[in-house]
C-alpha cells in the first residue's frame, strides 16, 4: 500500500514510517485485496485534529483518529467484494487506487498508550490499521458489526508480530 504521510510536526521518527507501512500492507493483505491501494495520512495534534472533526463531522473534540473513505462500499460489502469501485479511484501519478484519509492525532496516540500500558508504536499502528478498515468498509457502530471489525484489525495486527498480548509481556 502506498502511504502519502504528512507530518508537519515532525512527530514521526523513521522507525513509526516503516511500522505504519507494515500495518498497512498488513492490514490490505488481510483484506484480501491484491490490486495497489493508497491512503493519505496526515499527522496532527489535538487541536487540529479538534478543528477537522468540527469542520468535517460537527463535533466540536478531539479525538484519536479521523477516516475519510473515497470509496462507497454497497452495504454489506468491503474493498474485498469490490474491486470495480476500487479502480474508479485509481490515480495513474500513483500507481494505485486512492481509498481515502486518515488524521491521527498523536496527542491522543500517547495518552492512550499510556492507558492501555503499550508503546506510542503499538497505538500508532492500532489506530492507523482501525483508520484503514474504516477506508475499506468496515463500521463498529452496532453489535453485529463490531467484532468484525475488531476481529480484522486483530489479523492484521498479528500477521506482523503487534498484538496486545506481545506488548504486555
């Protein structure tokens, strides 16, 4: 997957760039999705990412991560089932089919590892991997959706060695 970051901030050290492009490769593979996709991220603190949910979604909070999907996925679906909608965003300077934005906040990406007792690293990839699900169709607003969605994120996570369990030994 092809990762556009910005980071005007300089919040991200070589190290978090190379873990968040194994998440994302990580979390396309286990979608099941061969054809190249490509994300916008962009790297914020908790009053920019406060503003963009304000301006973008009417909540007036911060909060950990924003998703902006390219694609409309018919209910049901996800980029998996729809290779056809995906290659209507494909960018030819890209190479790649564009799937959307993400905005973390890493503000909130160290309080949480603090929280949740794991490393910045750990929250940067979970929340990156949460974020593009979110790109390719996946929801948690309702009981039935939810653990689908964990359930991915937890396979992709996995599949590159970044589980909870493994950050707490």
């Amino acid at each position: 997957m092809i990762l556009e970051i910005e980071d005007e901030r300089g919040m991200l050290d070589e190290h978090a760039r190379a873990l968040m492009q194994r998440c994302a490769d990580a979390a396309q593979a286990a979608e099941g999705v061969s054809i190249p996709l490509a994300v916008f991220i962009e790297m914020v603190n908790d009053d920019e990412i406060r503003r963009i949910n304000r301006e973008q979604r009417g909540k007036d909070a911060a909060t950990d991560v924003l998703s902006f999907p390219a694609v409309r996925y018919p209910v049901g679906k996800t980029a998996a089932g729809c290779a056809q909608r995906l290659a209507r965003e494909y960018d030819p300077e890209l190479g790649a089919c564009m799937i959307g934005d993400i905005v973390i906040s890493m503000d909130h990406v160290r309080a949480q590892a603090a929280e949740y007792g794991h490393s910045v690293q750990r929250e940067t990839g979970y929340l990156l991997t949460h974020g593009l699900f979110h790109l390719m169709g996946y929801d948690h607003m309702t009981d039935v959706d939810k653990p689908v969605m964990r359930a991915m994120e937890e396979k992709a996570l996995a599949s590159i060695g970044l589980t909870r369990e493994e950050e707490n030994a």
